[in-house]
C-alpha cells in the first residue's frame, strides 16, 4: 500500500461516523431522560418544535419510559410499533444510548402491511433462496429479492474477500444503471468504523442524499455527542453522501449479511430518485439478510466438507500405492504426479539430504534446495504455506513462472525430507469499480473526499497463485504423517528381516521404551495428582472462599492433566484433536463441579487438529468459562448451556453460552480468574467478547489456529 493509500485510510478509519449530533430529516427522534419520562432533546424537521423539550413522553406519545426500558435489547432496536404523534400514525422504534432513552419516528406506508399476506411472501422468498445450489446462484437469487422487498433499481450482495476489499457476486437491475457484477471495490470505501457498525446495526437507509441534517435540539450541549450507533435515523458522514453522489445515486439502503458474528458481506441497494423504507420493509429485509447469512454459512461449509471428503479419497489411493517394500525415496520418485495431483499443484519436489525429486513444472534443482533450505525449520511444527513466496524469500520473483506459491511439511526423519508442493503465477485482472488508489491532498486543511471515478477500471495483479484452502493444508500435514507412518513400518519390517537373530533383545529394547514412556506418563501423572491431593488436603480446613479457589486450581489442573494424558494417545505429541480434548475435559469437569450439569450442558465441536500448547491454553479458558458459568449463571443452580467450537478461516471460535440470569453492566472483574482468562485470551493473540444471550450471556473467544508468525 502506497504513502498516500495509507493516508486516506488513516483518515477515514478516524471519522466519528457514530457521533454525527444530527438525523436524517425524514424521521423524528425524541430523547428521553428514563428515571422521569421527561423530554430532554429532539431532533427533526416536520411536527417538531421547542415546545417539546421538558414535556412527559406519555403525554406526547402515550408511552412510559418505565415500561420501554425492560424491554430494551444491550445493543440494537426494539419495535414499539404504531404510536400517534401530533395526529398522525407514526412506526416507532426505542433503543438506549448511554442513560437516555431514545425513540425514533418514522412515516407509515400502505404498502407493507404486515399482515398475512405479507409472511406469506416472506415464506416463499426464503424458499426460493434454499434452492439455490452455488453461492453464485444464491446471491444473484437474493439480488432479485432484495430488488423486489425495496423497489431499489439497483441491488448487489457484496462479499468482502481476505483483504477487506469486497467483490460484487450477485447484481439485479430494473433500469439503465450501469452493472458492477464481479467488480472490486477498495477496503478504504468502508472504513473500520463503519465495518462495526454494519454488525451492530443490520440494516440503513438513505432516502435521499440530498437531505439537510436536522441537528439535535437540547437544553444541553452534551446531547450533540449522544451515541447513535443503534440510529435507524442516523445522519451519515458527508464523505459517503459525496461517494454516493459520485457514482449518481440519489438513495442508498444497506443489509448486512452477519455470519457468525462477523461481517461477511453486505446487500448494497442503490436508486436514482428519493426512496424511503418503511419500518415494516426494513425489518423484512432484516429477517432476509439473516436467512441469506445461515444459507451462506451452510454453503460455506458444505463446500468445505466436500472438499475434505475429496482429499481424503485421493489421499488413500495415493498412499495405497507405497507398498511393504517399497523404500521412500522410490514412492517420491515415482508418485510425484500423484502427490502433485492431490493438492491441484503444478509441481511436487522432495528434498532429502543430498537427493531432490520433482515432478511437474518445478524450478530448477538449485533453486528448489534453496526454498528447502528456507522452509526447513518453519515447516517442521505445522505446514508452510504462501501465494506470494516473492514477499518472503529474496529471489523468488525469478521462478515465479512455476513457484509463485508454495505449500511445504518438513518430515522428520533422520535426514530431514522436505515436500513442497509449487503453484505457478496465475495472471489475473480484477476489474475495480473505478481506480482504488485514490489520491490524497497532503496540503494544510486539506478536505477529505472520496473517489469521484466509478468507471471499469481494470488491474493486473502478478506474482501470485491460487490461494492454498484451509484443507488443503491440513492434508499436506496429514500425507506426511501417513508417509512417515508407513517408512517406519517398513524400517521395521525391515530390521525384524535382517535381525532375526537379534528379535528378542530388539523387542526387548522396544519393550523398555515403551516401558520408559508409560513410566514418565506415570511419574508426571502421579505428581499432578499429588498436587491435585495436597490441593484437596488444604482445602479442607481453608474458609469457603479459599475452598472455592483451591476447587478452581484442582480445574486448572485437571486441564493440564488432560492435555498430558492425551499425548501418550494420539499418534503426534506435537498436534491433537481440539473437539476430542474439550470433549473429555468438560465431562470431567463436570464430574467436578456438579453431576446435575451432564444433561444440562450441549456440546457442538468441530473436528480441528491445533498445536498442544495451544490447545492446553484453550482448555484452560473453558475451564474459568464454564466455571463461571456454573457459578452465576443460574444463582448456583443448574440450566441450559452450549460449548461450541467452530472455524472461521484460520481462525477457531469458541462459544460458551447460557440461558441464565444475563449479566448487567460491563463484563469483567478484578478476580484471579478473571486475569488469567484475559492472560490466556492474550496468549493466544485472540479477543474475549461477552454478547447478550437475550437471556443469558454468551462468551466468544476468537484466535488463530495457528500462531501468527
């Protein structure tokens, strides 16, 4: 990214977008002071005037603020529905911001009535969108729905790809409105900002850009900064009303498409003349975004199932071919297509020690020992893996005709075997809807504007290759385990041939390690479970509150112990199953805690193979999670809760729900619980969020899969 890139971007992600101390003119707000239903600000330009300030909210809208308040979620709308205001029908619309109440008034319309009729349509959209079968058929499907909810001429689902940009995948026109479909739009188009508004507040309308914001009225100043985040009135930044007068739009409306928390994409909706929504519309085009974001997410998934059930096909038959007495060095020499094939390479290469096989388009056998050399020790723990090898190794432009992406395991073998699997440069064009690299004026006062240009604006983008998938990683490190399975099952074949006389004090010898490594599992076993015994012992004439922390040390303990337990199992002492351990852990935990939560507690764990200390810190945090939960959740008692351990690109997420009491305030707390969690969240390099289960609490915990190099 260029100086001048980086300075827009800058500018745009410092915006106060949520604080903007005015609203879009064809609404009415009322802030209200909760304790004493008093009015203390407005802000609008039809049936409003000072008059109002220091009125009753039931006297104004025949509504008490002591009876909204309960009702209000910790982050979003509630639907008050129709109210009369100065003699009219309005739809209104509540949410609290800081200590306020606010409410907000829209105009009603005839044309979305929610009545029958209309769920009825609702039902019948949502199945046209579940028979679709590709992710291209579903968003050219949601197009044409969105299209029909809102009248909009123009409507695009727009997915945001891995660099913040987004691409548009499916587009639906009614007039002569110029098509972006398969156009790129730059990351800096929608600030972060704006991003985590999109989350928050699902759907946007501008019914025209060429409004006058009506400031907000207050007896004082401090209202002009209330929070309007959860605004379906909002007024929005003067540098989007310019872009969208840019592209020659006169109203705008926007959905988000929420998928497990995170923004995937948006349904953009345009129109060339003033177009207001009606409350009711918004709300269905809401409860559409969502059903489009759990198709979406079924698609995702369905693809990445089918594409691991691929691999795991190829990679039996590929394997089959290593027979009992076929030495490693000849399988490479002569299942390199195969193995080039697995992964939809275009060349496989194999390193060990001085010998160096290749198959398919490779670069030279000199360059190929010098990206041995480079990936040598990365790719030992985890596989290496990278589009753009040119950014990480010095020299690799020149090769970049046959390696400009890389996957590669180092197997560990007395002589360290390197695999690498090459992806050629794949030339492409992204066509951007006007040039992205938009120019900044640098000068003293200089006015932020955005991009006036939204002509076709193509751009080649070399030095790359087809992204390596989530899958295709995880079966590179999986043949290398079955390779290295299978050599040390023909070593041993081999040395039980050629030692026959020596086979009893071989097995003798095998007998002692294995006796070695069921003694050190025993050793390290046994002093956890001292520690856990000297733990129980002081905790029986400790108080209540020191009881209670030694209970949770015998937790965090437990974890630990797990952990140990399961490496002397599994075939890899470096990796493990994540589901498998969080599995045993929590009933184990349970065991603990309290046996009434068996049948309480649900599990939904994605298979997902992770290093061991990372997966010791993960168990840790569902250890503090679920003890948490055990304690507050339901005042002690038993209820309804959730784990679930789920994969968001390379990320893994953890959830830890419950359907209890709810939590008020801040989440947090001063404990040693509390700060481990937070230290462990950290160590992981990922985020703690706490959401309102509506009712309950929900705990996310996102981080990498693998640590961030």
């Amino acid at each position: 990214m260029s100086a001048l890139e980086e300075v827009n971007l800058t500018n745009c992600d410092l915006e106060p977008i949520h604080i903007p101390g005015s609203i879009q003119p064809y609404g009415v707000m009322l802030i209200v002071h909760p304790g004493s239903g008093e009015i203390v600000g407005y802000a609008g330009v039809t049936q409003v005037s000072e008059g109002l300030l220091g009125q009753q909210l039931g006297s104004v809208l025949g509504l008490q603020s002591s009876g909204i308040m309960p009702l209000l979620p910790r982050t979003g709308v509630h639907v008050l529905g129709e109210v009369q205001f100065a003699g009219e029908a309005k739809d209104a619309v509540a949410y609290a911001s800081g200590e306020h109440l606010v409410i907000e008034l829209s105009e009603k319309s005839d044309d979305s009535r929610l009545d029958a009729g209309f769920l009825a349509q609702l039902d019948s959209l949502e199945s046209r969108l579940e028979k679709s079968t590709s992710l291209s058929e579903l968003s050219a499907e949601a197009a044409e729905i969105f299209q029909r909810l809102t009248g909009y001429s123009r409507v695009m689902v727009y997915q945001f790809v891995d660099d913040d940009a987004g691409v548009v995948l499916g587009e639906s026109i009614s007039d002569d409105s110029p098509s972006f479909m398969h156009h790129h739009f730059p990351a800096s188009d929608i600030p972060r900002q704006a991003r985590a508004l999109y989350v928050r507040n699902k759907v946007r309308v501008i019914a025209d850009v060429h409004y006058e914001p009506a400031p907000i009225v207050s007896a004082s100043s401090d209202l002009k900064s209330i929070d309007l985040s959860d605004s379906t009135l909002r007024s929005v930044s003067p540098v989007h009303i310019q872009y969208l007068k840019n592209m020659g739009v006169a109203a705008s409306a926007s959905m988000s498409i929420v998928k497990d928390g995170v923004l995937w994409g948006l349904i953009a909706c345009h129109h060339h003349a003033p177009r207001p929504l009606s409350l009711n519309t918004r709300l269905a085009c809401q409860a559409m975004a969502t059903s489009l974001a759990r198709l979406v997410k079924a698609r995702e998934e369905n693809e990445l199932y089918r594409e691991r059930v691929r691999l795991r096909s190829q990679e039996d038959a590929v394997m089959g071919r290593l027979g009992a007495d076929e030495g490693l060095d000849i399988f490479l020499r002569n299942s390199g297509v195969d193995l080039s094939r697995l992964l939809q390479a275009d060349g496989f290469a194999a390193v060990q020690g001085v010998e160096i096989f290749t198959s398919g388009h490779c670069p030279d056998p000199v360059d190929v020992r010098s990206i041995a050399d480079f990936v040598r020790m990365q790719a030992v723990a985890r596989p290496f893996a990278t589009n753009q090898l040119s950014t990480q190794l010095k020299g690799a432009d020149a090769y970049r005709d046959t390696a400009a992406g890389l996957l590669a395991v180092t197997m560990s073998t007395e002589v360290p075997t390197i695999l690498m699997w090459f992806r050629a440069e794949k030339l492409q064009t992204v066509k951007w809807a006007g040039n992205p690299h938009k120019n900044v004026d640098h000068s003293p006062g200089a006015v932020l504007t955005p991009r006036s240009s939204f002509e076709e604006w193509s751009e080649s983008v070399s030095g790359r290759s087809k992204d390596w998938t989530h899958a295709e990683v995880e079966s590179a490190a999986r043949i290398v385990r079955l390779m290295l399975e299978a050599r040390n099952n023909a070593r041993i074949r081999q040395l039980n041939r050629e030692l026959t006389t020596t086979l009893a004090e071989n097995e003798n010898l095998l007998q002692q390690k294995d006796f070695l490594m069921r003694e050190v599992n025993h050793r390290v076993q046994n002093s956890l479970a001292l520690v856990g015994a000297f733990l129980k012992m002081q905790g029986r004439s400790a108080t209540p509150e020191t009881r209670q922390q030694l209970d949770q040390a015998q937790n965090r303990l437990l974890a630990v112990s797990l952990a140990h337990r399961r490496l002397y199992q599994d075939d890899s002492v470096e990796i493990i199953d994540l589901s498998r351990y969080l599995d045993e852990l929590v009933r184990e935990l349970i065991a603990t805690i309290d046996t009434g939560w068996e049948d309480k507690i649900t599990l939904d764990l994605a298979p997902m193979l992770i290093s061991t200390d990372r997966a010791v810190t993960v168990g840790l945090i569902v250890n503090e999670l679920l003890t948490n939960l055990a304690k507050y959740a339901y005042g002690g008692s038993t209820g309804p809760a959730l784990i679930r351990l789920e994969q968001y690109r390379d990320n893994l997420r953890l959830v830890v729900q419950d359907r209890g009491q709810g939590i008020s305030g801040a989440v947090g707390g001063t404990g040693f619980g509390a700060k481990m969690l937070n230290t462990l969240v950290q160590g992981l390099d990922g985020t703690l969020t706490y959401e309102d289960n509506a009712p309950g609490v929900r705990a996310i915990v996102s981080a990498p899969i693998r640590p961030r190099a």
